[in-house]
C-alpha cells in the first residue's frame, strides 16, 4: 500500500486521507500517553508520512497525496485530541498543512534520488534533534522513532544510493531551519 504500487494518473486521494487520519490520530493519541507524548510535539509523523505515501509517483499524485493526507492529518489531531483550538491556530496549520504537504510532495516524489532521500532523512533527523536539544529525557523517545522511519525511509528508497550520504549534513542544516519554523509561526498568533 502506500505508494508501492504505482497507479499511473491516480492519486488515490482515499488512500492519502486514510493514512492522514491515522496518523493524527496517532498524534493525538501520543498527546495523551506519557511515554510517546514527544512525538505530539514534533512533525516527524508526518515527514515520514508524505515520504512514504509520495516516493516514486508522478507530480500530481504526489501533490494530491500530500495535501489530502496533511490536511486530515490536522483535522484528526486536533478532533481526537479534543483540544480546544482557535480559528487562527487552525488556519495556520491547514495552511501549513496544504502549503508545506505541496513542498515535501514535490521534493519526495522524487526517492530514491539521493537529494530527495537525503532531504526526508535530514528533516528527520532535524526534527528529532531539535526537539531532543530542547527536551533531553525525551530523546530515548525520539530517537526510537528516528531508527523506525529513517528504516521506512532507506525501505521505500532502496536500494539506496551512495551519494545520498553526501548531501545528508547539508539537508539537515536547511531542515533544521524548517522544522523550527512552524513552532515559531504558531508562538507568533498566540
């Protein structure tokens, strides 16, 4: 399933709706369970998600796929989390849902390009890093999700590429920036 099979001008929109709900779901339910609450507060879920569901697709099945699922993705968090939410706060993360699903679909469908590969790894490892600078007794936490999806991640783009390694820093640099982005925007409409 998600995006192993290629379907030549279909985008499976169920599909990426799907895999976007669970995963906010996912999200949600870590919000509310101590030992994985870590992966509430990070993008990481969701990094991978577009990664597995856009790798190796064509422009528009990518770009359909990664919209669709971050957009349920949000709904899902915020709807089983049951947090209270506000009308700014929910229109900054569907439209960063939507413009950043837009990104991450364009850059992805492209594994195992090592660039491409070596971007979702170093959002990845950004993600995690960052966080775990912050919050240090959780990285035992992030870090276990790290291995698992930098594993998803080297399993839907093998076989992997040599060259993937040489761009590693450099997109975990630039992803470092990226993914301390949204918390900033969000901290900004409060």
């Amino acid at each position: 399933m998600l995006g192993i099979v290629r379907y030549p001008g279909e985008a499976r929109p169920l599909l990426a709706a799907a895999c976007g709900t669970l995963s906010g779901a996912l999200g949600a339910f870590a919000a509310s369970t101590a030992v994985i609450r870590p992966l509430a507060h990070t993008i990481g879920l969701w990094i991978l998600l577009v990664a597995l569901l856009c790798a190796n697709t064509t422009r528009a099945v990518a770009l359909t796929r990664s919209a669709v699922a971050l957009v349920c993705a949000v709904v899902a968090f915020y709807g089983v989390a049951g947090f209270h939410v506000g009308a700014g706060k929910l229109t900054l993360w569907l439209t960063l849902a939507v413009g950043g699903g837009l990104a991450l679909g364009e850059a992805f469908r492209r594994i195992p390009h090592p660039l491409a590969t070596a971007a979702a790894a170093g959002l990845l490892i950004a993600d995690a890093a960052r966080r775990g600078v912050h919050y240090p007794h959780q990285i035992p936490v992030l870090a276990t999700f790290l291995v698992v999806a930098l594993i998803a991640l080297w399993w839907r783009a093998r076989p992997l590429h040599p060259r993937t390694a040489v761009f590693l820093p450099l997109t975990t640099a630039i992803g470092y920036a990226l993914v301390a982005a949204p918390d900033l925007l969000e901290d900004l409409i409060r």
